[in-house]
C-alpha cells in the first residue's frame, strides 16, 4: 500500500513539473513574439499627446518670493496639542507664484498650502503643525518649500515641556478590568 501511495504521489509530482515547464514555454514564445512585433516597423501614428505638464521649474527670481519670518520659535510648549504656526509671504515679482510643494524634514511637522497661483502683490500663507504628543525635548524642524521661484527652507523650533504624570496609578497588571 505504501509504495502504491509513494509511486501515486511521485506520479503527481511529476505531472505537475511538466505542466509548469509547459506553461513557462508558452510565456516565453509569448515574449519572443512580442518582441518580433515590436521589431517590426509599424505604420506611422499619429503624434502623441503631449505628456502630463511637469512641475514649472524655477522661472521667477528667488526675491519674488519673500516671507516674513523664515524661523518661528515657539519657546516653551506643553507636551500634547498640536504647535501651529502660518508662514506669510509676498509676492514681490511680476508673475504669479505657484507652491509645488512644502517637504517637511520628518513626520511630526505637517505642513499646508494652497496650490492656487499667488498674484504679484498679493499674499500667501503655508500653515504648518507640529505634533508634540509623545516628543518631550528641544525641537527644530524643516519645511523646504519649492516653488517657481526657487526654494526657500523654514524652520520651526522651540521646547517642548512633559506632561505632568497623572495622580492615578497606571494599571499595569496583566488582567483585564471592565
């Protein structure tokens, strides 16, 4: 019985081997095929559509674009609500500024802006959010701001203060209570 089940077993086996040799010759015919197609030259198509606009590269002068604080310190923050703070800056050039994009330099800065053009003249505002929960200490944080005048790095820094321990005692027992 057992050399009926090995023998069984072995047969299995090797069927399915040569099933998945199969199937890997198909898709390689396949390829080659494709390949040849490719190779071949085809009628002339009509052109393209143009590809999706990239991010507009600087065009405008770094001076276009002016904050009026490049550095917020927050001092001393208790540990827990968010920091907040707004950037404001003006558009000093002739053209509209565009923000492409504010890159904070970790994850416990969230910086937001408005991707509408800014008008010369005119103001904007990047708002930026610093998540103390958990982050006891001294802090200075990066937003690198990439714009079509260039980019700018603003700095938030402060210190922020522990949370006071709570007068209850922390439960730390293995046992779940209702």
């Amino acid at each position: 019985m057992r050399k009926i089940l090995l023998s069984a077993g072995f047969l299995m086996m090797s069927c399915g081997i040569m099933f998945a040799q199969d199937k890997k010759s198909k898709r390689a015919k396949k390829k080659d095929k494709a390949k040849t197609e490719v190779a071949a030259p085809a009628a002339p198509a009509a052109p393209a559509a143009p590809a999706a606009p990239a991010a507009p590269a600087a065009t405008l002068p770094a001076e276009s674009l002016e904050f009026k604080d490049m550095v917020h310190d927050f001092g001393t923050i208790p540990e827990g609500p968010d920091a907040n703070f707004v950037f404001t800056f003006v558009n000093k050039g002739k053209e509209p500024i565009i923000i492409q994009k504010a890159q904070p330099s970790c994850g416990c800065t969230v910086p937001s802006f408005s991707s509408e053009p800014v008008p010369p003249g005119a103001s904007g505002k990047i708002d930026v959010s610093y998540h103390t929960k958990g982050r006891p200490n001294a802090f200075t944080k990066s937003i690198t701001v990439v714009s079509n005048a260039g980019t700018k790095v603003l700095t938030i820094r402060g210190t922020v203060e522990k949370a006071p321990v709570s007068s209850v005692p922390e439960n730390n027992s293995m046992m779940k209570t209702n």
